[in-house]
C-alpha cells in the first residue's frame, strides 16, 4: 500500500510524515490547547486590528484561527507562514522557521489566576464589536473583548465573570438561530444563557451521569444534543419538555 509516496509492507514500514511549520513554544501556549476555531473572511494585524475582506473582494481564502488554552491565552495566528521565507531562501526551510502569533488576548480568572480556557466563542464577522466568551476549567464563563481599546499598554480584555458549572465546561455554543444566546454544558447540567444577563435563561436537572459534549440542532431552534460519559446520547426538545430528554439511546459503553 502506498501512503504520500511511502510504500508499507503489511504494517511494517510506516511512512513518516513531517509537519509544514510548527508553532515556537516561547511565543505559543505553555499549557494544554483546549480550542480552535477558523477565522474566515478576516486578516488581523501585527497591532492587533481585525480588517474584514470586502464582500466583493472575491477572496476566498481562509487564512487565520484562534485558539485557547489553560495558559490563560487566546492566540491569533496566520497560516501564511510562506510570508516569514526571505526571497531566495527554499520552501524546506519552513520547519525552521520562528511561528509566532500575530495577536494574544491574556484572562484572568475571578480570582486572580489566568483563566484555565477550555472553550471559546467568537465570531468572524462582527470581531471588534462583538465580544469573545470562554468557558474555563474552573466552570467560569467570561465575556471579553479580543482587542485593546485605544493606546492601553496593559489592557484588562475581560468586561465580566460569571460563574456557572461546578466543574470544566465542555461545549460552549452560540445558538444558530439567535445571535446572543449561548449554550454551556458541564459537569451533570446543561445551561442557556442570554448575552447580557448574569444567570441563566434556563439551567437543567441535574443528570446521573457526567455530560461529556453538547451542541444545538442545526434545523430546530429548542432542540438540544448531548452525550455523557457512560455512552449514552440525549436528545432534548426544550418545546416537548425540559424536565428530561425528549428520546435518549446507549451507544456504546463506557
């Protein structure tokens, strides 16, 4: 069998594949990644502006992500590390190359500490104006801005911190039907937030098993899915009922 021009001999030769760049671990995170997301559309600067391509600009490019970790980081980063080459250098000499971030948000938890970020929230579109949310290790769901206002040297990005699971949160998702309602799921509860208010729109049973994942359906406004530790999906049609889940199925053991 052939795999990217190596050949394997039932198992035996296994082709090595390098990496095209790599990240510096001075500039990067220093902990765990917990979170990616794509920034398409959007090119953001050395000075930490975010410029939108115009929409008859035909580029189709997607060229930035962001990611979090429990460093209390988020890091913007352009993919385009091509750029860094200086004329007459050859494109081998791409994993030798100093990757570095073009912009970093750093938190701070409530009390003090950096923010342990496991998931994150932010949009594309409106990314100066609309503000980025991460949920953390500890429970915390902050709302934060993703650049600095005017000429602060240290800026404070978070506006606010709340509290809202007992332990990590592990799904962090605004709803695709309403711009400024957010779904958090951790420990042994789902919550429904509206942007703005500081206790949940809704705040469900406390299950027996420990949620693992949880998005919103893509087709129906009140309809939500999670999975638990144990192998089990639910599925809950908060316009059914919300006191449990409207069909539930084992699929696998724990």
């Amino acid at each position: 069998m052939v795999i990217n021009g190596a050949t394997t001999d039932d198992g035996n030769n296994i082709p090595v594949i390098k990496h095209k760049c790599v990240s510096d671990v001075q500039f990067g995170h220093h902990q765990v990644i917990t979170d990616l997301q794509w920034l398409p559309g959007i090119e953001i600067t050395a000075r930490g502006k975010a410029n939108r391509f115009p929409g008859d600009s035909g580029r189709k490019e997607c060229d930035f992500f962001a990611t979090v970790a429990v460093d209390g980081k988020v890091l913007f980063w352009d993919v385009r590390v091509e750029r860094l080459l200086k004329r007459g250098r050859r494109h081998e000499e791409l994993a030798d190359l100093v990757w570095k971030p073009t912009h970093m948000i750093h938190l701070v938890s409530l009390i003090g500490l950096d923010l342990g970020g496991t998931r994150f929230c932010l949009d594309p579109v409106a990314l100066e104006s609309r503000p980025i949310i991460v949920g953390s290790f500890d429970g915390e769901i902050t709302i934060s801005d993703c650049f600095r206002m005017g000429d602060e040297e240290t800026p404070d990005f978070i506006h606010s911190s709340i509290q809202s699971h007992v332990g990590p949160i592990v799904s962090l998702e605004r709803s695709p039907f309403f711009e400024d309602i957010l779904l958090t799921v951790g420990d042994w509860t789902f919550q429904i937030w509206k942007q703005g208010l500081s206790a949940p729109l809704f705040h469900s049973r406390y299950s027996s098993e420990y949620y693992t994942v949880g998005c919103w359906s893509p087709t129906r406004a009140g309809v939500i899915y999670l999975a638990t530790m144990s192998g089990r999906l639910e599925v809950w049609d908060l316009l059914d009922r919300s006191h449990e889940p409207s069909i539930g199925a084992t699929l696998s053991a724990a």
